[in-house]
C-alpha cells in the first residue's frame, strides 16, 4: 500500500525561544524557521516536547502552529503536534492543524492514563478523524508509559492516514518488527543513538532536536545513508555524532541542551518555562566542546568528496 504521504529526511521539532517573562520571542522564532529552512532540513514539527508543549495551553499550541505555517510559505511540509493527556485537546489540537493548512500531524499516546491498545487505538482514531490528515505516530513509551503494540498498529492501519511513525523506544527489536511487519507505515528514528540502525533498514526520515541547532550534520547523516547508500561514509558521521547523543541525553536536561546549542548560534532561544532550569556553566561548556569538534570531523567528511 502507498503511503498517501512520504515522510522523509530530517524532520526537526523546533523550540520555542522565550522572552525573559516566558513570554514567545516571536522575532527568534522566525529566525529559527528560516535557519533551519536555509541549512537543509526537509519538514518542521511545531507543538513537541522539544518545543516545551507539556508547558503550553492549547490556545499556545495552536498560535504557535499557525505562526510558523505561516513563516513557512510552504517552503517545506509542517507537521503539527497533537500529543495532551485529555483526548479532547488533541483533538482541539487536530481540527486547528486541519484549518491552518498543516501537512501532517503528528500522535502520541495520552501520558499516564495508561490505556490498553484497543484504547489507545480508538482514541489515535478519534484525533485521526478530527484531523483528516497525514499521521505520525510517536511511540515514545518511556514517557507516555504506554507502548503502540501490535493491536495498536492493526487498529489504527484501518486508517491510510497513519503513514509514518517516530520510534523512541529505544528497542532495536522494535525497529526489526515494524519494518518487517508494517513496511506501509513509515520508519522513522526517534531514538538519535540508534540513527545508523534505523537508515540500516530503511527508515527514510529522522526526528532529531539536535538538528535545531545542528542542521546540516544531521543531514550530512542522512544524505549518506538513504541518499548515497554509502553506511561506510554514514558510520563515520555517526561517530563523530555520538559523543553529542551523551551529552543530550546525560541528565534529563535535553531541551535545555538544545535551546543553549540554539543560542550558541547567535539566534537567543531564551528560558525554560518552568518546571525545568537552564544549564550550568559546566554543562554549557561540554556542549560547546563537543559541538566544536564534531562540526570540525563531520566537515573534513563532507569534504573529501
């Protein structure tokens, strides 16, 4: 079965710079929009937990959303997320990224409920339905506490809608079934350590926060493994890229790593909202370090051919 829309390269879920009050740094925002549009990466996702959305409002969700669909012009596909942990806010979330002309959206199970599969599915059907667009699934089950099982993924197949999905959790046997089992929905890495694995059996696209801040390494990985084929040149990428995956994930202080490598690039993505802090300086001068390096050996890569 063709999918009735095809997920590929990298897809970065981009963070939402804040003003010293909390407030939306509108100004930044679009800098970031078109940083990321200039460097190469092939889709946006605004509205995921790299965006902060656990600390927004629907109402912020949705501005958020239409204030980029409409900086994009289009230039490449949207993705709106739709993850809440009351049904009827994802599917607020949905009809609004149906009106605002969105590409696709993007679906995670509800956090803590903890809902069987036949319920998880009902309710992915539910959102589906409001939308009437594109889906990526999240399976990000460390998080939500629920996994998308296989009466999940039967379920929910009833639908063409349900075209890709974002895999973290971090099961590589997890990638071996669906591309094995389900080819008509999209593979995708949603777990960065495991980026070669996932292009190895064909995921055409990775969600990647470090691409906010490093786009065109990240492509880099891309364009060698789905583009050239070429997992020798793809390995060695992926090297360069690992000690950055240990300092993203050390210490739960992802979105804040990834906002500090935004404004490490000139463009100020501010605060955290609350319940999280910013970095320390220590943990801001590993980031620099390692970033440093690795867009020096990914460069030479990229170089010699």
């Amino acid at each position: 079965m063709t999918p009735i829309f095809r997920f590929e390269g990298i897809y970065t879920p981009v963070v939402t710079p804040y003003a010293a009050d909390g407030s939306v740094n509108w100004d930044a925002l679009a800098v970031v929009i078109d940083y990321l549009v200039e460097q190469g990466v092939h889709g946006l996702i605004s509205g995921g937990s790299t965006g902060e959305n656990y600390a927004q409002t629907v109402d912020e969700r949705l501005q958020l959303a239409r204030f980029t669909h409409e900086r994009l012009k289009g230039r490449v596909p949207l993705v709106v997320g739709t993850g809440a942990m009351l049904t009827g806010d994802s599917i607020a979330l949905a009809s609004g990224a149906r009106e605002l002309g969105a590409d696709a959206i993007l679906l995670a199970s509800p956090p803590y409920s903890v809902p069987t599969d036949r319920e998880n599915a009902l309710n992915a059907l539910a959102i589906d339905k409001a939308a009437d667009l594109p889906v990526m699934l999240y399976n990000y089950p460390h998080r939500t506490g629920t996994m998308m099982g296989e009466e999940f993924l039967d379920r929910v197949g009833r639908s063409r809608n349900f075209c890709g999905i974002k895999e973290s959790s971090g099961d590589i046997n997890r990638v071996h079934l669906l591309a094995r089992d389900y080819p008509h929905i999209q593979l995708g890495c949603g777990m960065d350590d495991q980026a070669l694995e996932f292009f190895a059996w064909g995921a055409p696209f990775w969600v990647c926060g470090g691409s906010n801040f490093l786009p065109a390494e990240h492509v880099a990985l891309y364009q060698a493994c789905v583009i050239e084929g070429n997992f020798a040149k793809g390995r060695r990428i992926m090297s360069a890229l690992m000690p950055l995956m240990r300092v993203l994930e050390q210490g739960g202080k992802f979105i804040q790593t990834i906002k500090h490598g935004v404004t490490m690039n000139g463009i100020d993505a501010g605060v955290v909202r609350p319940p999280l802090r910013g970095l320390n300086k220590d943990d801001k001068r590993a980031l620099e370090q390692v970033t440093r390096v690795l867009k020096r050996k990914i460069a030479d890569i990229v170089a010699e051919d």
